[in-house]
C-alpha cells in the first residue's frame, strides 16, 4: 500500500464507507479506491462484483450484500472488518422555510 497523506487516507476512508454502505454499488468507486491505495484488483471475484455495478444494496439478498461487501475488503487487502448490515445513516435535512398562509384569493 502507497503512503498516504493525511488527506488521501480521509478521502480512502470516506470513499471505502460510501463504497460499503452506501445506497448503491458501483465498481467504478472500487477502481479509485484501489488506485489510490496502489492495490491492482482483478480476478474472478472482481469480475463477480463487476456484474453488480449500478445495483441498490437493498435489492442484492442477503447473505450475497455481506459476502459482496466482504470480498470489497477482501480485493483492496485491507484487514477484515464487521460488515454491519444496516445502511449509511441519512443526513438530516433541514425543514424547508414556511413561507406563512398561502393566499389563493388575490381580493381578499
């Protein structure tokens, strides 16, 4: 694995949660993610995860989700980690501003 600086490892850090637990799986965040950690991913395990490019984590069945999720960790050589199977926390947003009682009579 390359020596990251402190920002590389923040961003390799944030890409890997999104690449796990965000809404969708896409290949193409495991790609950089290797790249940036200088690890060459191939094979037929990486072919496997290829086919489920695109895909919700929420339509691939389980035990398949946490097996996916497992060989991620797994191709990028990265020690093994509790693969939770809930999903990402959503950011709150915040309530849109009231813009006070909407008046549809303009002769009132």
């Amino acid at each position: 694995m390359n020596k990251l600086t402190q920002f590389q490892a923040q961003a390799a850090s944030i890409t890997l949660h999104k690449l796990l637990y965000g809404d969708n799986f896409y290949i193409s965040d495991l790609d950089k993610l290797a790249k940036l950690i200088g690890k060459e991913i191939g094979g037929r395990d990486y072919d496997a995860l290829h086919g489920m490019h695109c895909m919700k984590w929420a339509e691939i069945p389980e035990p398949l989700r946490t097996q996916a999720r497992e060989k991620v960790v797994e191709l990028l050589g990265l020690p093994p980690i509790v693969i939770e199977a809930k999903k990402m926390p959503d950011i709150p947003q915040p309530e849109p501003e009231s813009r006070g009682k909407l008046r549809l009579a303009f002769w009132k």
